[in-house]
C-alpha cells in the first residue's frame, strides 16, 4: 500500500513538473450556444463578417492572457495577469495577450485574426469606446509574428511611434522565447507612455472607434484672411474717395500707326536647373512595415503597430 | 489813341444780334444762345452780324454802348491787378494779370480782354464747353452714388461754393522716342518626375528698339491750378479741337498760361518714356519674368501747341474746409478727393472683418466636416 503511495505520489510529482508550460488553456465556448453568436458588443453579425465571427474564439474576457501555444507557466501566467490587472485598473483600458500558432502567407491574416479575437469578444465592454490594447504572438514556427492593437481611447495613447518604440524594444525576449520578461516589458511600455499623456489630444473617435482629427479652428488663419481682405476692401473703399492722381503715363496718346520695333535680340545667357523631392507621407517603421489605422470585420476601427516578424 | 481806348476796343462783348442783349456759348446745344430772346446762332453767324453791328455802332458814334473798362495806375500792392468797369451794372470786375476773360461776379455781364490772349498768347485751338453748370452740380451730387464712407451731407448743393467754367492753358506735346530698352528675361519652366519636381531658369538679355510719337500729351500751364487735378480729368476727346476763337470764352473764366518751357516738357517726357518702356516690356512677350535693366531711349519734342480745354471747377466748403472738384468739361469726367467720415469708415472696417471672420469659419467647420 506504502508502495502504491509512494508510486501515486512520484507520478503526480512527475506530471507538475512535465505539465506546467500547459498549465492554464484557455477555455472556449461553442458560439453556435451562445446569444448573437456571443458578440455582446455593438457589431452586427451579418452574412459577410459571420465566418470571421465564427471562426474567433469566445473566451472568458476576464481571463485576458490567451495562450493557445502553451508559452507560460502557471506562475508566469498568473504574475502577468496581476501586472494586466494593475494596468486595467489604472488606465481604464483593457491589456489582452494572445498567444496562437497558425501558418499565415500574409501578415494581414494575422491582423484579422488578432482584431477579430478583440472586436467578438468582451474586451474593453467596461468602458465606452471598447478600448484596450491587444498583443498578437504568432508562435508558427517557420515564421513567427507578433504585433499589437489599439482599439477605442489607446489608440490616442499609443501612437505610431510609441508603438514602434514598444514592439522594437520586446523583440530581443520574443525572438529569443523570453515571454514572460518580452509581455511584462510590454505592459510597462504601455504603463509608462500611458503616465506620459495622451499622444494625439488632437484626435477624436467617431462612433464606431475609427480616430478622427478634432476640427480646430484655424484662428490665425481666419482672422488674417480677415485682416487682409477688410484691409484690400476698405482700399477700394477709401481709393473711391481719392480720384486725384497723377499721371505717370501717355498711352492714350501714343499713335499706333507710328510704332516701329526695329531691334529685337533675344540673348541667351546662362540657364541652371534646381530640384526637390517630395517626401512620401507614410514613413517606414523598424523591423516591419509601417502602422497604420484599419477597420475591422466588425466595422469598428483600430490601430497596428505594423507587425514584427521574429 | 489813349490807353483806355486800345482795351475797350479790345474788349469783346458778343451781342444777340435779334435784340442787343448779351449772348453766351451755350455749351448743352454747342452754339451761342440769347437767354432773353431764345436766338441760337453759330460763330459764323455771330461772327456776320458783329461786323455789321460794328459798322451800325460807328455810325451812330455812341460811345456809352460801349464797355468802359479802365485800367487803374498800379499802385503798391495792387500792380499785378486790372480792374474794369461793367458797363451793365457799373460794378468794378477786378482780375489779375493771368486771367484772360472774365465775367461780371455781380451781374454775370460777360467781357473779354482780348489783350491777353491776343498775339503771343493766342492759343492755336480750343474745346469748346460740352457740358453746363447743371451738369456740373448733377455729377456733385451723383458722387454719393458707390461711396458709402463720405459724409453723409458732403454731396448737398448748398456745399458748393462757387463753380466757375474755366479754359484752361494746356501745352500739348507731340514726342517722339527712339532709342533700345535692355531687360533681364526668365524663362521658368517646371516638371516632375516621379517625386522630384525640376525647376529649370533660362536667363536671357532681351532687348528690344525702335520709335514711336506720341501725340498731344497735355500739361496744364497755369500754376493756379493743381497739376495732378488736371491729369485726373483726362482724356480729352481730341477730335472735338476747334480754331481758337475769342467768342468760346463768353460766359467763362480763361486763364493765360503762366508756365512754360523745360519743366511742363519734363513731365509730359517722363509719360511718354514711361509708356515706351511699358510697350517695349509687353513685347517681349514669350518671358516669365522680365525687369528693365537701362535704356537707351531719347525723347524728342517735335510739336507744341498752346490749347483751351475746358474744365469746371467746383469750390465746396464743407465744415469750414475748402474743397476743390473739376469736372472735364466736355466728356464730364468729375473728380476730386472726397473726405472720409471717421465713424464710418471704423464701422464698416469692423463690420467687414466680422463678416469675413464669420464666413470664414463658416466656410472652414463645413469643409473639415465634408
């Protein structure tokens, strides 16, 4: 009996130590059972985006670290999820990882993927605007990916460059498979741009998440178009009062008939060429292409950091 | 013969040859006109029946029908004055030595003092009065049309102080330039390729030479009248020039010219090089940019001749400011400069920018939002 212990004991011993990197799978639902396909956000389901709907998972939104390549342990699991949590109640926006491995011939597949997880899930659901940030791991072997995604208010917090700075400044952990140092430097990027203010207060979103520039009003422009204008008017205005003025020239008396131009000498003397580029508007990030603003299947907007293969 | 004979005699006062009154140029019919009984007659008639009326005055040997104008003895002051007498209501017209024809202040009585612009002084040609004294008044009045920062009361005729229809000395010169202009010329041309835009700069030395006359350039030569003034009334319909004949002065005030030679030359010089520089620069026509960098041109007078245009000047006081207008007197052309009502010149500055301002934003909110 001491003996079968002793065995029982030596295999449980043996499955914690074989088992932790799988610890915490994420648990999924059938959204076939669940209301509107489990999409409690504003998005309709319709005939074009339902395969996409179809095809995220629907999780548990609390959980917020999605680990279907099975990365983490436990330990780093629930470490992370303390570090989101402290994130979530400070800013008010929602932090989710997700962690996956696919092929992919495009990076957009990835990006579709990553913000359909986002758009059908209830990320973000506590605050107006569903907005969060999420990170993308693709773990696919032959050529892993990870890129991040703003959605609602973070996109005006992590713009462009922050991104750039942020994704850039995690690549050496998730190249070299240090995950758990590579997303707890993420959310302290985050933490920390977040501390410095929002990056584009002169941006606003629309109903459906999209970022918009906020109308200012040009008051130099407008008011020195005025200036300029009343001034060209009030001198017209007050030219109508004058009308003495000296004559300077005798056109009127020149006799037409009598005009000769005799000498007419077109000297070349010197010629030169200057030139300028024009610069393109989008500027090319490090390590990726360049971010940019999209809309998803859902037909809410978001902003990507412009992926990072690796 | 005395001195005050050889000045009556000269002395013109055209009579109605129907009823003796005297009869004036009526510049609204282009012929003379007698107000008392409604006869219109040309120069040539006129010109028939004085010499008629002459022989009839020698022989009835009256010496009270005619003017008896003396000349005071200049004394002090007084040296650059004539005074006459008006034989119709006796009153004592008092010119000086630059105006050539006058008419009574009092009476209205015309006499002329053919002495001034007889000989020496007698003007090659003249244009005669198209427009008349109403005319002028209408156009003083019309001003407030399109001027909405005058005062508002500046335009009332009761404003006007005097208007007096005055021939005015005009030298015009007949020029003729010759000579080459020397410009700097660009040819600017751009294009881009791909995301670089080219801007290419030929330079050129472009000259162009050759003649040209100019006819009639008018200066004013009397100082009492204000150069600019006369260049604002400008142009003259030229082919309206008559001979010069004594009779066209009746009823209006002439000046003698009291400015002559290099300096009215200069100014109708630096028109005539002005304008030949202008029209050698719009030949060049094929440049981008062209500026005048010398010239070589030469202008020579090769006419001059001495003219009465006419002109209406119109004296307004108007808060105890005097105000001087002139109006062309045949193509009625009427400027002067016109004072500006402080208050609403400001407001309507204010209320301009508002609008602009207004619209602007207007205009700025709906096209970010579109």
């Amino acid at each position: 009996m001491k003996r079968i212990k002793k065995i029982v004991l030596l295999l449980f011993t043996l499955l914690l130590w074989i088992t932790p990197a799988f610890a915490k799978v994420p648990v999924t639902y059938d959204r076939n059972t669940l209301e509107n396909y489990g999409v409690k956000k504003k998005w309709k389901v319709t005939s074009e985006n339902q395969a996409n709907v179809m095809r995220s998972h629907a999780v548990d939104s609390e959980e917020k670290i999605y680990d279907f390549a099975g990365v983490l342990t436990d330990d780093e699991y629930n470490s992370l999820k303390k570090q989101i949590e402290e994130f979530i109640q400070k800013t008010n926006m929602d932090l989710v990882i997700l962690i996956e491995s696919f092929p992919y011939y495009q990076d957009r597949e990835n990006e579709d993927y990553a913000v359909d997880f986002y758009d059908y899930n209830d990320f973000g659901m506590f605050n107006d605007n569903y907005s969060g940030t999420l990170l993308f791991r693709n773990t696919y072997e032959s050529n892993p990916y990870y890129d991040m995604y703003n959605f609602g208010v973070a996109q005006q917090y992590f713009d462009q460059s922050r991104m750039d700075i942020t994704l850039d400044g995690i690549y050496d952990n998730l190249h070299a498979g240090n995950y758990y140092e590579g997303f707890s430097s993420f959310i302290k990027y985050l933490s920390n741009f977040y501390d410095a203010g929002m990056a584009l207060d002169d941006y606003e979103l629309d109903e459906n998440g999209f970022l918009q520039k906020k109308y200012e009003y040009p008051f130099i422009v407008i008011f020195g178009a005025a200036f300029v204008i009343t001034a060209i008017i009030m001198g017209i205005l007050i030219s109508k009062n004058k009308m003495v003025r000296k004559a300077t020239q005798a056109e009127n008396y020149l006799d037409q008939s009598s005009v000769q131009i005799t000498n007419r000498q077109d000297i070349f003397l010197t010629t030169h060429t200057t030139s300028y580029t024009v610069s393109s508007s989008s500027g090319g990030s490090s390590g990726g292409g360049g971010g940019h603003s999209s809309r998803g299947s859902s037909g809410g907007g978001h902003t990507s950091g412009g992926g990072r293969h690796g | 013969m005395n001195e005050a004979n050889t000045i009556s005699e000269q002395a013109l006062e055209n009579k109605c040859p129907s009823c003796t009154a005297s009869i004036k140029f009526n510049p609204t019919i282009g012929k003379f006109k007698c107000e008392y009984c409604g006869s219109e007659f040309t120069l040539e008639e006129l010109k028939k029946y004085s010499n008629n009326a002459a022989t009839d005055a020698n022989n009835a040997s009256n010496p009270q029908q005619q003017a008896t104008i003396e000349q005071s003895i200049p004394a002090d002051n007084y040296s650059n004055y004539i005074s006459y007498k008006c034989e119709s209501c006796g009153a004592e017209i008092v010119t000086d030595e630059q105006t050539a024809a006058t008419f009574c202040v009092y009476c209205g009585n015309t006499a002329i003092l053919k002495s001034k612009l007889s000989g020496q002084f007698t003007p090659n040609k003249i244009i005669p009065f198209a427009k008349d004294k109403a005319s002028a008044v209408e156009a003083f009045k019309s001003l407030k049309k399109g001027r909405p920062l005058m005062p508002k009361d500046f335009c009332n005729e009761q404003n006007i102080e005097k208007i007096r229809g005055v021939y005015i000395p005009f030298w015009l010169y007949d020029i003729f330039v010759s000579g080459d202009v020397e410009m700097h010329g660009e040819i600017i041309t751009h294009w881009s390729r791909g995301d670089t835009r080219y801007t290419k700069t030929d330079i050129y030395k472009v000259i162009r030479g050759g003649t040209m006359a100019y006819k009639g350039i008018p200066v004013d030569g009397s100082s009492r009248f204000d150069n600019n003034i006369m260049n604002s009334i400008e142009p003259f319909d030229y082919s309206a020039f008559l001979p010069y004949n004594h009779a066209y002065l009746s009823g209006f005030l002439a000046e003698k010219y009291d400015e002559e030679g290099d300096a009215n030359f200069e100014e109708a010089k630096k028109r005539a090089l002005n304008s030949t520089r202008n029209f050698m620069q719009a030949d060049a026509t094929m440049y981008t940019a062209k500026a005048i960098e010398k010239d070589t041109l030469l202008p020579q007078q090769t006419n001059r001749e001495y003219a009465m245009l006419p002109v209406w000047m119109v004296n307004v006081k108007y808060k105890n400011k005097p105000y001087i207008f002139a109006m062309n007197g045949q193509t009625g052309k009427f400027i002067g400069n016109i004072p500006l009502d402080v208050t609403k010149t400001i407001l309507f500055a204010i209320i301009i920018f508002i609008i602009v301002v207004i619209v602007g934003s207007i205009i700025s909110y709906v096209s970010f939002h579109l």
